[in-house]
C-alpha cells in the first residue's frame, strides 16, 4: 500500500506549570516532553506500518540542548500530545547526532485508511543554551515503512517552528556552611604556616526552583 504523511506544527507543545497542555510560543530548560510536531499517516487502501522516523534538527541551538527525542503514538485517538496517557507505543530516547535522529518505534505503528498520529517529542536539556529549537522531515525518504512504501508530501518539507530555549530562573541555595562531623567533615581546630590541604568550611550546594516542582542545573562559576 501506498502510505500518505501530513505535518502539523505543534512546537512547542508543554505544560508550563499552569495545567494547560498547549503549544507555548517558547520552551523553557529542562522540559522533558516538548511536542514539536504531529504527523498523520494513512493508506488509500489496504493496511500499512511505520518503522522509523529521521528527524532533523532545526534552529540556533546545538544538538547537545535537546537531551533526546522521541516518538509517541496517538494512544486515544484524539489528535492531541499527552504524555500521561500516549503510554501505548514510545519509541527509546535517541541523542541528535551532526543535527539529525533515527528513531525507531517500539512497535510498528500500524497505517489503514483513517488517519493514525504519532508525535515528535523533544527533552530540553536542563544545561540547554538559549538558542532555538525545532524539528523537520525534509522528505518521505525520512520515513521508514515497516510495510508499504511512502507517498510524496503535499508540502515541500514538513517543519515545525523553531522556538527559543528560555533559561529558568532556578536559584542556588548554599547550605550548612559549618562543621559537619556526621558526614565526615570538621574544622581543623589548628593550622601552622606551610600547612597545604587545610579544610576551612564545607559548602553544600542544592538546585532550587521559587516555583516549585523539579529544578533544573544551576550552573557555578566562581566564588569570592
């Protein structure tokens, strides 16, 4: 059977921490599934599958901003990315690799006359710059059919927008700057000219987000 794609930009696709599950104009550090675009696949007869999808990285950022991408398939149906409940078929988390990924999904996703969803996901690393990101399947050869054969796109590429990478606004907290004998730690009570290796104070350092939930990597660059 001959299979038929159709693109739909959905970048990017998160909660931002409201309960709204809906396509944000931006994607802050650290989201771990950022829908980037939605793909619908159908046959115009007999019933076809998809084995892999390359997907191609677009934007200003580096590939090592986004942690991994996925495939997840439309469990339910409703042409909508929801991570809790597309459970059903989710590919392995594959690196860009020189701006590009081959995914494979966890099973063949099974292609018939009525139109089936998956969805590129993006993990924003938490160390992610604060360049853009986004996501294309320059053309059908970037789809793999497990069995059947692809059909031309109806458009040139299929492209999601490119979305800035926004840095969170995670503090760092500095804890506990004293003895701590219980992890192995103290204060030399005395120190003599010449003495290397003198330990002074221990700083324990913790991620901190004012918003609550996970936070992501707080970067340390000096200390006076």
């Amino acid at each position: 059977p001959t299979i038929n794609t159709i693109g739909q930009d959905i970048a990017a696709w998160w909660d931002p921490g409201n309960g709204n599950l809906s396509t944000q104009t931006y994607v802050d550090q650290g989201v771990t599934n950022a829908g980037m675009l939605r793909l619908g696949f159908w046959t115009d007869a007999f019933q076809g599958a998809i084995n892999a999808i390359n997907i191609t990285r677009l934007g200003s950022g580096n590939d090592a901003d986004v942690s991994s991408v996925q495939i997840y398939a439309d469990c339910n149906n409703d042409g909508l990315f929801e991570p809790t409940e597309d459970q059903c078929n989710v590919s392995a988390s594959v690196p860009f690799s020189q701006g590009s990924a081959l995914v494979t999904l966890a099973n063949n996703l099974t292609v018939t006359p009525t139109t089936n969803y998956v969805f590129v996901v993006y993990a924003i690393s938490p160390a992610a710059g604060t360049g853009s990101q986004g996501a294309q399947l320059g053309s059908p050869s970037d789809v793999t059919p497990g069995d059947g054969k692809m059909a031309p796109f109806s458009q040139q590429t299929i492209n999601s927008s490119t979305v800035p990478v926004i840095a969170s606004n995670d503090e760092l907290n500095v804890l506990n700057p004293v003895n701590d004998p219980t992890g192995g730690f103290r204060v030399h009570p005395v120190a003599t000219q010449g003495d290397a290796n003198v330990t002074v104070m221990k700083l324990t350092m913790q991620a901190r987000s004012p918003a609550g939930g996970i936070a992501n990597d707080v970067i340390w660059t000096h200390l006076r």
